[in-house]
C-alpha cells in the first residue's frame, strides 16, 4: 500500500449490480474520479474513433474487449492521474489478466488500492434493472423506469438532454453478458477475496441502502466522506 493519500477503488460485479449508480455517489462525497471503461468505450464508439470501431464488434455482441486493448486503454487513464491519483474503477479489471496488469501499474506507478468493493445481485433483479434502464449518453448517469426514476420521462435531470436505452440492455445481449461475466470476470472474486480490502455489498436493497452501505464500507478503510 502506497503512503499517497485519495480513494482508489475497484467495483466487481455484474451487468446491472449498480456499479455506475453507487460510483457517482461514491464521486460525489470523496471527489474521487470515476473512470467508467464502458463510457470511455462508449464515447469512442459514438466518435468512431479506431478504438470504438474495434470495441463496438464485441460490445454489441455482449462479449468482452480484448484485453490487450483494454490494458492500454487503462495504462493511459490512470498513469494521467499522476501520483496523487483518486479514482473509482467502474468495470476493469474484468479479467485475471487485467487485474494482474493492474497490479503491475499501480506497483510502477507506487500505488495501492485502498478498497475492493464486490456488488452481488441476483439473476432476476439484474435483468430486471437492465431492462428498465435509461442512460445519459453524455455522463453516463443511469436511471430506472421504476426504482430510479427522472423527473420528467425521458429527460436527464441534471443537463435537460435526451435519455437513451442502451442496446446492449437488448434482453438477447444481457444473456450474453452474464455468460462473458461467469467466465471471465467471477473469477476475480477468488483473485480478490483474500484480500482485507474485499468487501461484499448486497445490492438487492433499495439504491440509497446500498449507498449507506458503500460510504460505511469506504469509510471503515479510513476515507471517511
Ligand atoms: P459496462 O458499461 O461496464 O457495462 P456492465 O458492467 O455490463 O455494467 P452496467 O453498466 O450494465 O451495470 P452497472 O453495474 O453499472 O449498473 P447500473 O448502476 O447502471 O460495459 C459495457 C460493455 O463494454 C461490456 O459488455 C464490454 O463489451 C465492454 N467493456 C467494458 N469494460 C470492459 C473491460 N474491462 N474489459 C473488456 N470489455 C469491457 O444499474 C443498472 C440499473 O439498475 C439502473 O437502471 C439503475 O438505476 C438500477 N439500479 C441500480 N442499483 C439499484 C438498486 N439497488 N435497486 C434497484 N435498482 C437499481
């Protein structure tokens, strides 16, 4: 673990656990950055950019990127942070060859995690909230038709712009999405387990709940917000 101060978090979990809603919350009350690689990839995609043309093949199909891709993607965002970095892992790693490349950049760059947070949820309520969801393309913020609704159907609350539904919520693609996750990324929770920075949060419970539970988590690690 580095001497540097800040919040330096990894959130494990699968499609629709509520990784993106809890780390605004966690970004707004530490100031921390949330570094979201499904947005960056997003953003990519929408710009066509060679990254976002290559990504779009796996992202449509409900598959991981490679990881090579991802890696490098990671290396440049968080190495930009310099040594003072705060930041929020929204979806990397996804892989053991990701969590391990992980490692080997914050041990270059003298950097420790300083929390570990895996959000369970069941099959169900995943696809429930998926199916359910609408996006800010913009930001990234998500809402619920149900549990988290906007002000105005349709609209963000914050910026006044469209909300979209993502076309990976495609019911066919989130089946495809649990399945990568199964294989790939549930393999972290072993990797990760182990370690006193691993904490489990049920997300089952409504979304502030689960936020009462995050900030407690943050907060016992000595980052109280
Ligand atoms: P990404 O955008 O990261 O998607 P994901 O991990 O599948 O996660 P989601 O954004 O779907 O869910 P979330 O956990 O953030 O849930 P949210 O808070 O929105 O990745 C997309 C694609 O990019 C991947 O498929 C892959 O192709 C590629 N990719 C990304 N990272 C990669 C990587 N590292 N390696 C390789 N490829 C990568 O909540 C969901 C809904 O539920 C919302 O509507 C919300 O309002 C609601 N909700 C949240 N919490 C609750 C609650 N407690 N109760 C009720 N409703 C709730």
């Amino acid at each position: 673990m580095s001497a540097s101060g800040g919040v330096r978090l990894v959130l494990l979990g699968p499609p629709g656990a509520g990784k993106g809603t809890q780390a605004k919350v966690i970004e707004e009350r530490t100031g921390a950055r949330q570094i979201s690689t499904g947005d960056i990839l997003r953003a990519n995609r929408d710009a066509k950019t060679p990254l976002g043309v290559e990504a779009q093949t796996y992202m449509d199909a409900g598959q991981l990127v490679p990881d090579d891709v991802i890696i490098k993607m990671m290396d440049g965002e968080i190495a930009a942070m310099g040594p003072n970095a705060s930041f929020i892992l929204d979806g990397f790693p996804r892989t053991v060859g990701q969590a391990q490349a992980l490692d080997t950049l914050l041990a270059k760059l003298h950097l420790g995690l300083t929390g570990i947070l895996m959000f369970d949820a069941d099959r169900s309520a995943l696809i429930e909230r998926l199916a359910g969801r609408w996006t800010n393309p913009r930001t990234g913020r998500s809402y619920h038709a149900e549990f988290n609704p906007p002000k105005v159907a349709g609209i963000d609350d914050e910026d006044g712009g469209d909300l979209i539904q993502r076309p990976d919520d495609r019911r066919d693609v989130v089946v495809d999405r649990l399945a990568e996750y199964d294989a790939k990324t549930a393999p972290l929770i072993e990797y990760y387990g182990k370690s006193p920075l691993f904490v489990r949060i049920d997300t089952l419970k409504p979304i502030d709940a689960v936020s009462h539970d995050v900030i407690a988590a943050i907060s016992k690690n000595g980052h109280a917000a």
